[in-house]
C-alpha cells in the first residue's frame, strides 16, 4: 500500500530540489499546483520572481496565495506591462479589435487567429496595426504581437530568479514566443495539461505543450494526486480518458497519472460515490428544479460559505448559453437580494470608457469611436464617416456638430462626478436627460459607488458559466446542465477532441457533488441525452429518469422536509 502522503511530497520535492534551469510540469486538475508554487518560492524576494497564467480567477487566487514571493498577473497584463514602458501613450481597451475589424471590414476571429500563428505578412495584419496606431489603442492579442516583435530587436526583459507559467496547454505560437524570450531571463517552471486544453482559435489545442513534452529541452515533473475532488470523479475522469484513447481522440496525449487522493477524504468519497445523473422530461421541470434545489443548498451553506476564507463559490452551474439563460431568469425570480449570484459576463460598450478617454485627450478617436457604437445614428452615415477616417482623419472633425455639442456637454457633467468621485445631482439629472437613466447609473456606479473590490474576499455563492469559463474554478456543488447531443458534444457522429477536454474541466470543477442534467424536449423540439452520459460507467452514477415538473416538485417539497442536520458537509 502506497503511503500518499509521502508519495505526494516526494513528488513535489523532485520538483523543488530540481537545479534544471527549465522544467515542465504536466499536472491534472487539482494536484496542487499552487501548493507546488509556495514551496518553490517560500521566502523569495517577489521582486525577482514572476508568476503568470491566462486566467483572471486563477490569477486572483494565486496573488492570494504568492503575492509575498512573486509578481502575479495574467500572461496578457505582463504583456501590455512591458509594452507601457515602449508605448507609454497609448491605451489598453481589450474591445479595441472588434471595433477595428468592423472599420475594416474583415473578421475578428481570423484577425487573431493571424496573430495567434504569427503569420506577419497577411496583409490584414498590417492594416489592422496602422488602424490601431490610429486609435493609439492595444487589444491582448496586438499587445502580445507587438511585444515579441519588438524583442526580437531588442530584448530588455527584467532578470528573474524563477518564471512560473500555468495553463500552458492553452499558448499559442504567439504566446510560446514570449515564453521563448523569457527563458534566458531566469528559471522557467511551466504547468500545463493537455488534456485541459479548451481554448479554440489558436493553434491545435495542446499541440504546444506535446512538442515541448517531446523536445528534451525541458526537465518533466509530474503531480499525480487530485485533492480537489471526491474519489468518483477522478475514477470517471479516468474512464472518459480511456473511452476516448480507445475511440481514437487524443491522439499523442501525455500520459499521466491522476489519483485520487483519499487520506483525509474517506468521509467525503463515503457520502458522494456517486455523480447524480436526472434525465428531465422537459425545459420547465429542469428550469424549476435546479433555481430551487439551489435555493436549498445556499440556504444549507451560507453561514459556512461567508466564515470561509476561500473565495470559491458554493455552487457552479456550467452549460451552453440558452440554458444558462433559462435558468438565470428563474433565479432572478426566487432568490433573494443577499443570494447574490453571477454569470459570465459579455462585453457592453459604456459612455463612461468614452468620456474617460475624452478627459485624457480632447481627439480621442478611440472615445468618440466606442460613443459611436452607443449613441447610434443611420447606418450608412457611420459607414461613411468611418470610410472617411481612413484617410487618418480625427473623428471629430468627421461627426455631427450637434452630436458632438451633445457629448462635450455630457462630458461636462461626466468630469464633475469622475474627478469628485462624489453624486451630484445636478450633473446626474442632467446626464440621465442627455444619454438615458441606464448609461447615467453606470458612470455613476463607476465614478462614485466603485471601488476596487478585494480579490481574495470577493464571495459570490452561485456562479453561472460556459465550459470554456469554468476553468480556474471549482465549487462544492456542479451543475452541468444541457448534458444533451447539440450542447456537448455538439454533433454526437462528429465528436471533438476539446468537447472531451471541456466535459473534464467540468466534471474536475467539482469538491463535493457533481449533477449532470439533460432535458428530453426543449421548446418542443425532442432532444438526446449526451453521447458521454455512455462513457460513464453505471458504478459510477444514481440515475433519475423521466422526471416532469410534477416530480420535481415533489422532489423539492421532499428535499425542504429533510433534516438536514444528517448531511455531514
């Protein structure tokens, strides 16, 4: 019998008292990563340690964690950090490439993916770096661009004494290139899973990570004991892999361990052996069910969720949009103000991003493009005006007087409350005639109400999210709703291999209990259960079939006459 405790140690230890000057290690999720991170860095000067990754949650949680050790940020902010110290001018305003690839007509998807694969001499490339010098703006993907064109000249990197990089299964060639000018600027330690690569429009997901598996160039490391989550979850994740490898997917995968680890958890793996799998007859059983069983669970772990330090939320429930929709507007309905809850986000154009750079520059060409995409007039006179600033004409010079008296004027009001961070309500009265109550409340939510939020204290029980924004994340309670043919996989003759990647994320997101949800019918139109609910082996799931509103109902009104002083967690 393998003693874990000692076993996980020795793993980590190898990695800490390695001298290799680069080291890769593949990881599944949750093997202490993070845990690994501390011990590399314990005691270091942050100064001259470095820690980066894609993903804003995981960023948020490792400054929580190493912030004493080492500067913490995302791979895109380190970027657009080194490019200030070359373009000082010049604003960072993620949007800027939609807004760019609509003046240019072409498509924002194969724009990045021209950057993602560095192909340089695409002439879309070209055009789309002078129409951001006009704009003197940077996205994430130009940013990074830019960056490793200008190091390529010259490279002035800070030394450091250890880079640490996580998710590396999600790099592209672009983001790999970077990597490359770090490597003579201090110890690279690099984290990744292929079998966690979920990002499409780069390169092959996981290509990258493969070839630096095989180059020899890096010393490999492995971390093989999940600690996040019960023992059923790890056995299924285990399954679906080999399901996969067996029906050809994954081709060239990195073999790795992944185990679960049970000292310590022989209680939680007694009471969750299995992930509950409901079947329901419809959208309105489903849409009814889950807002309430939520309200149950909240109701249940509250009080433990607000002592905790950790931020994670109690519940996630992940699936593709249309679900997520339905299931938003039921719960907006049934949980009281103090149940906050979050989806993932989409992006809205704000007047206040426009005054903001209005205030720092009269010709901003970027702040009356983003109130061009607000305050919108006839279609073919915006093309017009846009065909016009082309010519490296300032929009300014190109709008509407009276649309642009409108604006200052707004502005006016604007700098009042955004200098004074205080309300005044003449300039809030007088905002909300020239631009709407719902503009008005946003500047006024940004300008007066907004601070910055503590990141290692920002607590929110329920999150709703796709597959793809899930990752960083984990709850007690998963909810993968929409477990239908047409969601995941979307094609059930056709399946891929980032839909088998994107099912692991979900399910590994999971510290206690793990819901799969599938619906019979949506909207009338019959549905499937997924083609993966088959990969699953019967062990390993408590099934509930056919179930109407009626049943769940009943279910409910069961679940809220439990005692629930019998649940151990």
């Amino acid at each position: 019998m393998i003693d874990q405790v000692q076993d996980r140690d020795d793993y980590v230890q190898k990695i800490v008292k390695s001298d290799a000057s680069k080291k890769l290690i593949v990881a599944g999720p949750g093997t202490g990563k993070t845990h690994t991170f501390k011990q590399i860095l314990y005691g270091k000067d942050p100064k001259k340690n470095l820690v980066m990754t894609f993903i804003n949650k995981l960023t948020d949680d490792l400054k929580c964690d190493l912030h004493k050790w080492a500067k913490v940020m995302t791979f895109h902010k380190y970027s657009l950090w080194i490019l200030k110290r070359i373009m000082p001018d010049w604003i960072t305003y993620p949007q800027v490439i939609d807004l760019i690839c609509y003046d240019l007509r072409i498509k924002a998807d194969n724009v990045k993916n021209l950057f993602h694969n560095m192909i340089s001499d695409d002439v879309r490339i070209k055009c789309y770096l002078t129409r951001s010098s006009y704009y003197r703006a940077l996205s994430f993907n130009d940013a990074i661009y830019r960056v490793v064109t200008q190091l390529k000249l010259k490279n002035e990197l800070p030394i450091y004494e250890n880079i640490l990089i996580d998710e590396f299964q999600d790099f592209s060639i672009l983001e790999v290139e970077l990597i490359k000018q770090l490597e003579n600027h201090g110890n690279i330690i690099i984290v990744g899973d292929d079998d966690q690569a979920v990002y499409q429009g780069k390169s092959e997901p996981g290509r990258l990570i493969k070839e630096f598996y095989k180059s020899g160039d890096y010393e490999i490391f492995e971390l093989p004991y999940c600690n996040r989550c019960p023992k059923v979850i790890v056995d299924i994740v285990n399954e679906i892999i080999f399901k996969a490898v067996k029906k050809g997917h994954l081709k060239d995968r990195i073999h790795k361990p992944f185990t679960a680890f049970e000292i310590g958890n022989e209680i939680l793996n007694s009471y969750y052996p299995k992930i509950n799998v409901y079947k329901m007859k419809s959208l309105d059983a489903l849409s009814y069910y889950l807002p309430n069983l939520l309200k149950i669970i909240i109701d249940k772990e509250i009080d433990d969720f607000n002592a905790k330090d950790s931020n994670d939320p109690i519940a996630l429930v992940i699936g593709g949009r249309h679900f997520l929709r339905e299931i938003d507007a039921e719960l907006s309905t049934l949980l009281p103000d103090r149940y906050l809850y979050k989806k993932t986000e989409i992006f809205c154009y704000h007047l206040y991003d426009a005054y903001k750079y209005l205030l720092e520059e009269t010709y901003s060409n970027l702040g009356w493009r983003i109130i061009m995409e607000i305050d919108i007039f006839e279609p073919r006179e915006k093309r017009r005006i846009i065909k016009k600033s082309l010519d490296n004409i300032d929009l300014e010079d190109l709008l509407p007087k009276e649309y642009i008296k409108k604006h200052k004027l707004a502005l006016d009001y604007f700098s009042v409350l955004y200098k004074t961070k205080q309300n005044d309500l003449n300039a809030e009265t007088n905002l909300k005639l020239l631009i709407g109550d719902c503009e008005t409340c946003y500047i006024i939510d940004k300008c007066v109400e907004n601070e910055e939020s503590d990141s290692c204290s920002d607590k929110i029980p329920i999150l709703l999210t796709s597959f793809q924004g899930c990752k960083g994340l984990a709850a007690d309670y998963v909810f993968i709703i929409g477990f239908n043919n047409g969601v995941i996989p979307y094609r059930s003759n056709m399946i891929k291999d980032i839909e088998i990647c994107e099912l692991i994320v979900a399910l590994t997101r999971t510290r206690k209990e793990c819901y799969l949800m599938s619906v019979n019918n949506y909207k009338g139109i019959p549905q499937r259960v997924s083609s993966f609910a088959s990969w699953i082996p019967n062990k390993y799931k408590k099934e509930f079939n056919s179930l109407s509103i009626n049943d769940v109902k009943d279910m409910i009104k069961e679940s809220l006459e439990e005692d629930q002083n019998d649940i151990p967690f």
